[in-house]
C-alpha cells in the first residue's frame, strides 16, 4: 500500500475528530486500494472511525458513479466486491452491496447473485441485482426464482416487475399458478408491471377470495395489463380483460373498464360499451356515454 494510503487511513483511525472529518471529506481523491481498509473499519469500535470509512467510502462511489466509463470506477467495484465476500463481517457485506448498486454492473452480478440465497443478505443482493442494467442481472434474478425460500420468491417477481423485463414474463405468469397466494400476487403485479402477454395459460383468480387489499392490487395489475395490451395494439386481449370488471358491482370497477374499452376503438368494445348506457348506476351510465361519444367521434 502507497504511503499516502497509509496516511489516509491513519487520518480515518485518529482519535481525533477534525483529523477524521478532514480525510473523510476528501475521500474522493483516495486510492481504491484503501477500500478492503476502510471495509473493516466499518465495524470498528469507536463510532467516530465508523463514521469516518462510511463516509469516505461513500465519497469514492459518488465520485465514481459521475464517471462510469473511468479506470477509477472498475477499480472502485473490483475493490467493493471484496467486501462482499464470505471472510467479511455482514454489515460491511451490506455497505458493499448498497454502493455496488450504484456503481456495479455486469462484473457485481456474479457475486450479488450468490448472495441470494444467503438468507441474511438476499435482500440486499436483489436490491443490488434489480438496479444494475442489462440482461446478464435479469438473467441472474429469474435462475434464482426456483432455488429460493416461497417467501422470498415475491420479493425476486418484484424486482422482475420493477425492471420491467419482458423475458421475465412466463415466469411471472407461472406465479399466477402458485398455490401460495402471496406468490399469485406477487407474480400478479409484475407480470402487471411487464405488461407482455405470456405464452403460458394463466388461471383465472377467484377475486373474492381476496382481502380487501389483494383486491385493490389485482385490480390495478389487471388493468395495468389490460392497458398495456391496447398499447400493443392486442385489443382482443386487453377486451378480455377489461370485461371481467364490466360486471362488477362496483362501480369504479366498471368504468375503469369502459374507459379502457374506448381506447381500443374496436366495434366489440363499443358493443359492450353500448350495454352500459342504460345502467342503473348514474355514474357508469354516464360514464359509458362519454365513452361512447368519444368511440362515435373517432
């Protein structure tokens, strides 16, 4: 190690709080090789020092994320994914772990996704995973799926959902499937969020065996889909949806649905539309009229 890195760390170790304030600010210009240092200081007994290589460390990513094509930045990751491995203390795993998120990219995913199926850190690493770009991360999450714990298997369909990952789809879709309901709406919301129609058969899911709240998310993930589906030009796809709320008793089910039919501008949509018109319900009657004004002037 340079005599400068030295110094540095020395400055991070010192009892006293300015000479630390005064390294730790200036963090940005230090080696990458102090890294796996300032790794083990991260649970160092004085809470000062502890404070001091959090704070350097984040100085060195922050810097590092500005240039992301640089040398300095693959030296920062290669340093940070060190301290994710097995001989380091969890905590400093996870500070790993949150800065490789922010900087990480295809060389983290390896790493990252061993860790996730460590129990105590598979949180962390499919938070790291669901932030870095790219195929090789997406990858990485769905081969994770059928070796998890079922409880964890929401939290993997979530960040597949959140990438939006299209190749991610019958996965999400074979979710729907599950017999774990947390799972069925886990799969639920994503393949929501995704918006791509699968090539598997999906179950229909018997809406009033949910919780209040369950109904509310299968509500807006199927709409969610059904809107997406308009925008992919499926319009006999997103109908089918769409019509499963026609019917409902409620009636910001029903005219969530006759808005979403109106903008398919098919003549099936306009004939359920039409059914509507005539509602006992003010609001859905008026509701379908709009929409079949709107249909008419198009």
């Amino acid at each position: 190690m340079s005599p400068a890195s030295e110094k540095f760390l020395a400055s991070i170790r010192s009892d006293d709080a300015e000479v630390r304030f005064a390294a730790w600010s200036q963090g940005n210009d230090a080696d990458p090789e102090v890294i796996p240092a300032l790794g083990k200081l991260l649970v160092a007994e004085q809470p000062g020092v502890r404070k001091a290589a959090d704070e350097a460390l984040k100085r060195m990513v922050h810097g590092v994320g500005k240039q992301p094509q640089s040398a300095r930045r693959t030296a920062v990751v290669q340093q940070l994914i060190v301290l994710t491995g097995d001989g380091q203390t969890g905590w400093t795993r996870t500070v790993a772990l949150r800065h490789l998120s922010l900087v990480g990219g295809d060389e983290t995913v390896p790493v990252a996704a061993k860790l996730l199926r460590n129990v105590e850190l598979q949180e962390e690493a499919i938070f790291c995973l669901e932030r870095i770009p790219g195929p090789a991360s997406t990858r990485a999450i769905m081969q994770a799926f059928p070796d998890v714990s079922e409880s964890f298997r929401p939290r993997i369909l979530a960040a597949l959902g959140h990438r939006k990952a299209e190749e991610a789809t019958d996965l999400c879709a074979g979710a729907i499937n599950s017999p774990n309901v947390e799972t069925m709406m886990a799969g639920l919301k994503a393949g929501g969020r995704i918006g791509n129609k699968p090539t598997v058969s999906v179950r229909s899911v018997d809406y009033d065996s949910l919780t209040g709240w369950q109904k509310i998310e299968y509500t807006d993930s199927t709409l969610r889909y059904a809107d997406d589906q308009v925008r992919r030009g499926n319009t006999a796809e997103a109908i089918k949806y769409y019509g499963r709320f026609l019917d409902r008793p409620e009636e910001h089910l029903q005219c969530a649905a006759i808005i979403g039919l109106s903008k398919t501008g098919s003549p099936e949509a306009a004939g359920l539309i039409f059914t509507k018109l005539k509602s006992p319900d003010h609001t859905v009657r008026i509701t379908a009229r709009k929409a079949w004004d709107s249909m008419a002037k198009a």
